[in-house]
C-alpha cells in the first residue's frame, strides 16, 4: 500500500457502500438507516491497477463536541488529516444540503487533494445534483453509482490526477526471498514432532463482552490515542475495527467488536448485523478477551460468550474491567475466583486479569495471558509421551464395561492443534461414556498443562484385518 484515501460525507450518501466496492468485500455494514457508520474502518483498496489504503469514516452531522455525533466526526477529521487524498461523497440524486456546502468550505480549507464524487448517479433525475456539485468549488464531480460499480474507471483516473502519477505508482521494491515453511499450521505431519512456538508471528486478537464493558476504551489505552470512539451510551461500536500495534517487538492486530446482547432482545436489523460481523470476528482471531464489567460481573451472557468461544475452539482469556471502581478488591478476587472453577467448567483453568482500561492498571499482565494462553493453543504433544500417559491414566482408572465387555483404548495421537485435537484408536467408539471421556480431558489439562483452551478428543473404531474375509 503506497497511499492512503479517506472516504468522507453526510450521512447516507454512499460512503460505506463505496468502502465495501473498493477492498471487494463486505466489511462495512449497509444500511438505510443514516450514520450507520461511527468509527474510521480501513481496509485494503483495489481500483483498476491502483493499490491503497481506504478509510470508511462517519457522516457529517453538525453538533456539540460533547455529543456522539461530535465525538464521530473528530475521528472523521482524524482520517482525514492522516490521509493523502479525501474522496468528498455527496448524492446526486438528492442533491446538495447545507451539510455539504460546509464540509466542502472545510477540505477546502485544509489544501490536501480532494476527489468530488457523486453517487447515485444512475438514478433517475440525478443530472440536477451533479450539475449542482461543480458549486462546491472542488473541481469537476466524478459520477459513479457504487452500487452497481459505475464510473469506477473515471473515480481511477481522478485519483491518478489528484496526487499525480509518481505518488500513485511508486517504483516497486523487490523483496528478498524468504524460506517458506510447508508444514501444515493444523494438522501434524510427523507424530513425534513438538515445535516451537514462534515469538514473532503476528498475533489476532478479538475483544468481545456485553454493550458498555469498556472494550473500545481498552483498545485506545492499549493504543495510547484515541483511536476509537467511547462513550458513556451504551451500543456506540457497530463494525468490527481493527487495529494494528507493537507489543514488545511482536505485531498484534485487535479486533474491536460491538457489544452482544441476550438473543431474544436484538430485535433490530442493524444491531442484527453488528452482532453478526462480530461472530465472524471471533471466528477470524486466534485469541478472544471476554471483557467483564468487574461491578457486575457474571451475567448470564457472560458466560454464555465464553461458552461461545469455547465451541468456536478459540484460546479465551477473561478481564475484569472498571477494576478502578472496587472498593474491596481482595474480596472481589476470591470471589470471582470461586465463580469462575464454578460456573465455567468446559474451560478449567481459564486466565482471569483483573483490568481498568481507564487507568491502564494490569494491561501488561493481560497482554501476557493472551500469549501464554496462544501458546497452550498451539502446543502439539508427541504420540509416544501420549500414549505412555493413556495408558497410566487407563491403569489408575480403567474403562468401564458395556453390556459385559470392557473398552480397550488401544492408541493416542495428537491430529491438529490451534484448538489441541486427539484422535484415540478404541473398541466400541459408539458405547464409551461422556464421563470418561471428561476424565480424560481433565487429564490432559492437568498433565501437560493445558489450562483454559478447548480439547477436543475423537474416538474412531480400531480397524480389524479380518472383518472382510469371507469365512469358510
């Protein structure tokens, strides 16, 4: 990426639907409703034989700094003053607003190069709204419908003008080679192989909780700018945002989520979308912090997203946040302490930080779980150390027996990690009770250290040479 484009307007003119034509994706949510959009959204852009960084931002909406539509539009000025170029997106089938007219008289003002575009222009009676725009003083309007990926070769060759053509096509770096390593990231190639976790890998990370737990404010204490918005009304995220920041000379790319609540209470469209796109989050990410409001912690769908986690197989991690607001934190800790052996039992040995993204108090500590926590996700065990370990746990607590006949567990691998997955060769796969496999998986929690990730264990039916010969 050489350059980077902020996408700005009033409310509902485009600029999301743009966003989502330029990287070729639906990253931004769409919707009817105005200012769906509240925080900068970047993304990867393609345009023809151009590359470059797009930042969807929010609408214009004139109000008091201390307001959420002020608050959106200093992040919108924020993309705007880091940009290189400012793609202005006003309606041409509505024509121009007073809106506008004051954010044109602003990019103005500024001296940065400024595209016009004016969307919707394949609706009907929209000759009106373009014509309009030359008034803005901005140039010639670029007339595109990105709905349908109209005048998409006319909004390349503006861009190309504006910045000129050795900013839009910088000579070209040749890269030195690198080794690639052909092992498979899941599965296991070699069963006696145990390799070692890489401390330079780039690590994803999703933050997740109920509305309000103080998940953007983490983010922007982690970041140490205000990079997203906050706010004391609850719901104010609605894309999932990342970012990208150094911890320690490793690159961690955090996903901000908007807040999930009961499923029977999401009842509107776009908050239908917001929780959505924050699944798909917790599906992209290796790591997910569950972020608990340590006043009131342990609802019921608190531990129904870490029961989330858990079944998706990511590597959870709890914070308790607003730790700044207890009174009596060694109270609270041996509480919260008893609660979580109680009432999250699938994933035994959980990391718990007590946090206050407000001060920064124990950040470090939690950005250390989250790497000791990847690290177990990742750990691959040999098939000889598991199967001397099945069958001392076998000996201590043998099998049970099902209609008269005892199970055999015959042989142990490991068949993937990142969750660890194992795969036991037995009798009768079909007939082994839960229990004992619970009891397996707590053995292997607690003997190679396994603590709060996902197992999973698979039994499958020894194969049997003489099962397709004929009798005689």
């Amino acid at each position: 990426m050489n350059f980077t484009v902020a996408i700005v307007g009033r409310p509902n003119v485009g600029k999301s639907t743009l966003f989502n034509r330029l990287v070729g994706k639906k990253l931004a949510l769409v919707d009817d409703t105005p200012g769906v959009t509240r925080d900068r959204r970047p993304g990867d852009a393609k345009l023809v034989d151009l590359r470059f960084t797009i930042v969807d931002t929010a609408g214009l909406e004139q109000s008091g700094p201390e307001t959420l539509q002020g608050r959106m539009w200093l992040q919108t000025e924020a993309a705007i003053d880091e940009a290189d170029l400012t793609l202005f997106v006003v309606d041409a089938k509505h024509g121009l607003t007073p809106a506008d007219e004051t954010l044109g008289e602003m990019l103005r003002r500024r001296g940065k190069p400024v595209v016009l575009v004016a969307n919707k222009s394949e609706a009907k009676g929209s000759d009106g709204g373009y014509y309009d725009a030359f008034t803005l003083g901005l140039g010639e309007p670029v007339a595109i419908s990105a709905e349908h990926g109209q005048g998409m070769i006319d909004l390349r060759d503006a861009i190309v003008a504006a910045l000129g053509e050795d900013r839009a096509f910088p000579p070209e770096i040749d890269e030195p080679e690198t080794n690639v390593d052909l092992r498979g990231d899941e599965t296991l190639e070699d069963e006696d192989f145990e390799p070692e976790y890489d401390e330079t890998k780039p690590l994803r990370v999703a933050i997740i909780g109920r509305p309000n737990a103080g998940k953007s404010t983490l983010i922007n204490r982690f970041l140490g700018e205000d990079r997203l918005l906050t706010g004391p009304e609850a719901g104010i995220t609605r894309d999932s945002i990342s970012v990208e920041w150094d911890w320690r000379g490793r690159t961690i790319k955090m996903f901000d989520t908007a807040g999930m609540r009961k499923k029977a209470r999401v009842q509107e469209k776009l908050e239908k979308l917001s929780v959505a796109d924050s699944l798909r989050s917790i599906r992209f990410a290796e790591a997910v912090v569950i972020v608990f409001d340590a006043t009131i912690p342990f609802e019921k769908q608190d531990l129904q997203l870490v029961d989330l986690v858990a079944r998706e197989g990511r590597a959870a991690i709890l914070a308790f946040n607003k730790w700044d607001l207890v009174e009596d934190t060694q109270a609270l800790l041996a509480d919260l302490r008893e609660k979580t052996e109680r009432l999250l039992p699938q994933v035994r040995g959980i990391r718990a930080v007590p946090i206050s993204g407000q001060t920064g108090y124990g950040l470090d500590k939690l950005m250390q779980s989250i790497i000791d926590t990847d690290k177990t996700w990742n750990r691959r065990i040999s098939t000889a150390k598991l199967n001397k370990w099945l069958e001392s746990q076998q000996i201590q607590h043998p099998p049970p027996a099902v209609s008269g006949r005892r199970l055999k567990l015959k042989y142990m691998t490991q068949v993937k990690a990142r969750p660890p997955g194992f795969m036991i060769s037995c009798t009768r796969p079909d007939s082994v009770p839960e229990s004992y496999i619970r009891y397996l998986t707590n053995g292997l929690r607690n003997d190679f250290q396994l603590p709060g990730v996902p197992i999973r264990i698979h039994l499958r039916a020894s194969e049997n040479p003489f099962e397709n010969r004929k009798r005689r």
